[in-house]
C-alpha cells in the first residue's frame, strides 16, 4: 500500500511539474500583443509591421494590434516601450533608427543595447531616392548638377530626426558634396504626401513606400542603393550608374520588447515572426512587392539580432560623425 502511495505521488509530481513547464512555456502570450511603431502610418515600418502582425496572430493565438505612437524620430515610442511591462506583449517594430536616435537626442537617456531586447531581424530594404514630378528632375546626375548650381535650394524631405531617411539623406549630401535643405516630418507617410503634391523636391526613403509612387508615376525615383538594378523597378539606376557609388545603405527591420522581457517569451516571438517568413505568402509579397531581402534562418532570433545592433551600432555611430550629423537638441 505504502509503495502505491509513493509510486503515485512520484506519478503526480512528475506530472505537475511537466504541466508546470508546459504552462511557463505555452502560457505566453495570455492577451493582446501591441507592436508599437514610432511613425506615422504609410511608411515602410508601418507597412511591414502590419504585414507582421498580421501573420503571427492566428500563430500566437492572440490579437496582434500596431499602434502608431510617433516623435522626436521613433523616441517617444521607445520611451513607451521601455516603460511597458517586461512580458513580450508590447513591442516595437524599428529599423536602424533605433541605433540613431541616441546621437540625435542624448538628453533623453536612450541606450538601445541596455534598454531593450532583441527578438528577430524581419527584413532589409534597399533606399530609393524620388523627386516629384513638378520638380522636372529626370535622373541622378540632373540632380546633382541642379543642387551645385542652386545650393540650398533644393529640399529633400524625411520621417524625422533620427530616422533612416534622415541619415540617408545626411549621408547622400555628404557623398555628394552638395547643399541641400533637409526637411523633417512626423513620419514617412507625410512628407511622401508632399512629394506627390510638389510641394517639396524629393525624397529617400525605402521600396516599400516608393515603389508604388513610381509605378504609378506619382513621383519618379531616380536610384536605388542595391548593387544592381531591382527586377521590381528595372528603369531606375543604382546610384553607381548614377555616379554615386559609394553611397551603398540597406536598412534592416526587425522586432525588439523591454528590458527584462523573459527569455521564453521572445523565442516565442521569434519563432512565430519566423514561421511567417517561410510562408510562401509573406516571401512573395516581401520578395517582389517590397524588393526586400528576407534573413537567413542563422540570422533570425534573438541572438542574432544582438549581434547586429552591436555591430551596427559602432558602424551607425562612426558615420555619423564622419557626416556630421547634429543632435535635434
């Protein structure tokens, strides 16, 4: 009788505690998972980040919602992000910015690598540089001749301080040896209103925004910064053809969560955003609507994504001073 008793109480323990495991780790998530993307809507990380969420949510089982929390370049959506709870059920869908906002506002105490935890790299998106059909610029080389006779005078808008069109575009008149005005808008979306409008002369922002503008000839691209041309917009020139070769940026994307957040939870996270990227659906629309290129199963999930914001971030950082880039305060 005793034996009975101690073989199904050893039965039971065991049993509890694999429940127990299983639980910790099919128990996340438990309620509405938030992508938090710190621009307005109609750029490229909305886009992607909505084709995202829209993916892991039948995986997760759970509500996958993207709100757009937007300023001071991506911070104040960062600032939201880090103060959240540590769980994984509120994120941040960023691309390089993240790296550059602490140039641009030191003050605010931002350090990407201490505050925040990688889930996974999404995509890397090439950078188009447009002009909006009222400006009658027809290529690259017109545009630089058009910028050397009229410093200053020529505009070029961008998401924000701190964004990657902002550093694109930092960096494209540092190589180019030109003047140019830089404007700053609260997110992709509305500066890509006014180059549609004529209001300002141009943009650099990435395919997935500029390749529809061009094809459907509401703005004209005139280079993109992938080593040949892309089969999606094969009239446009690299910006080698343009006689800008050194300028050579693709922008990575990718997912991060607060500080803190439980190791289980992001390999959860990762794992879904993976299974998503495997789908035939998501590397077509990607692969040829966004003319991005999807990571390699080696450089997805957690600790690869590390390994990439501490090497970009040394990168980020030296070219930076090297174009001289000043703090938005």
């Amino acid at each position: 009788m005793v034996r009975r008793i101690i073989l199904a109480l050893t039965v039971a323990l065991a049993s509890g505690l694999s429940a127990a495991q299983g639980g910790a780790q099919g128990s996340f998530p438990t309620k509405q998972v938030t992508i938090i993307v710190g621009v307005a809507p109609g750029g490229t990380l909305d886009a992607l980040a909505r084709l995202i969420a829209q993916g892991i949510a039948p995986i997760l089982k759970q509500p996958v919602v993207v709100e757009n929390i937007t300023g001071a370049g991506g911070l104040v959506g960062f600032q939201r992000l880090i103060k959240a709870e540590p769980d994984g059920h509120t994120l941040n869908f960023s691309n390089m910015s993240l790296l550059i906002i602490p140039h641009m506002y030191p003050k605010a105490g931002f350090d990407p690598l201490a505050d925040l935890a990688p889930v996974t790299s999404v995509a890397t998106v090439p950078m188009v540089l447009a002009v909006s059909n009222a400006s009658g610029i027809k290529d690259l080389p017109s545009l630089l001749s058009s910028m050397r006779s009229n410093p200053g005078k020529i505009n070029l808008g961008s998401g924000g301080p701190g964004t990657t069109a902002h550093l694109s575009q930092a960096l494209f008149l540092n190589q180019a040896k030109v003047n140019g005005m830089l404007l700053q808008y609260r997110g992709t979306g509305p500066a890509l209103v006014d180059v549609m409008a004529g209001t300002i002369d141009g943009i650099i922002d990435q395919t997935v925004t500029l390749m529809p503008l061009h094809a459907g000839k509401r703005a004209r691209a005139i280079a993109v910064s992938s080593a040949q041309r892309l089969p999606q917009m094969p009239d446009v020139p690299t910006f080698a053809e343009g006689g800008l070769p050194q300028f050579d940026l693709r922008i990575w994307n990718g997912l991060v969560a607060p500080k803190g957040t439980p190791r289980a939870a992001l390999d959860r996270l990762a794992a879904a955003v993976s299974q998503v990227m495997d789908s035939p659906e998501y590397r077509d629309r990607v692969e040829k609507q966004f003319a991005s290129q999807i990571p390699d199963g080696v450089d997805r999930g957690p600790e690869a994504f590390r390994r990439l914001l501490e090497q970009d971030t040394v990168r980020v950082g030296t070219l930076i001073k090297s174009i001289g880039m000043q703090p938005a305060n």
